[in-house]
C-alpha cells in the first residue's frame, strides 16, 4: 500500500462582475505574474491551487496555477491593508504566459480602444 496521499487539487474561483475592474487588476497585477485576492478566509503560504477566472465577454474562464505567497490575516490587517492572500501566477510556459497575454490585450483593444490601451498598458 502507497504511503503517498496526495491532496485533492484546489481551484479558487474569483468572478469579475465588470470588465474595467478586471481590466485595473490586469493592469495593476495580473500582467506583472500575481494578485492579491481580499478574503478573510487565506490559505496557507506555499499552497498551490488553480486559480480561475470568470471575466464578462470571456466565454470560457482564464486557468492559470497559483500559489500563496504571503497572507494578510484578519488580526493584521487594516483599512489600508485588508486580510487576504498575495498569489503568484505559475505559467507552465513563457508561451502559455504570452498568449494569456495576448488575449487579455486584444480584449482590452476592443472595449477600451487602442489608444487607451496603450496607455495603460505603458506601451
């Protein structure tokens, strides 16, 4: 008998209501390999989980790996630093990272216009 007991996989959901406050934290975040996700619940540093995201006008949700990289816990935190964890984004490849890349920008291209766009991407 395997003495190896594996966990269950984990997949973390985070549902954007509004493509303009996906398209901050992209800007903001997600474009540089990590987020930060506000709940009062983290998981452990060092957990690693699949992290989806359900974005509007996206049909099928962007899968990425992730892992907790350091924890806001509600007896820490405060107004200007709220309970939650800082996950980083885990690409299997430089390819995988450009085409998520790539689609997340064109999407970008086609709501906000090219124009801005640019600009906030700091192209």
């Amino acid at each position: 008998m395997s003495s190896d007991k594996r966990a269950a996989p984990i997949e973390l959901q985070l549902d954007y209501q509004r493509l303009n406050t996906f398209f901050a934290d992209y800007v903001k975040n997600l474009s540089r390999g990590g987020t930060f996700v506000n709940t009062k619940k983290p998981l452990p540093v060092g957990t690693q989980f699949v992290f989806v995201l359900s974005v509007p006008r996206i049909q099928t949700p962007l899968r990425f790996d992730g892992k907790v990289m350091w924890v806001t816990s509600i007896e820490d935190s405060s107004k200007a630093n709220p309970p939650g964890m800082g996950i980083e984004i885990e690409y299997p490849s430089e390819e995988e990272k450009q085409r998520m890349q790539s689609a997340v920008e064109e999407l970008m291209r086609a709501e906000l216009g090219p124009k801005l766009t640019h600009r906030l991407l700091g192209e």
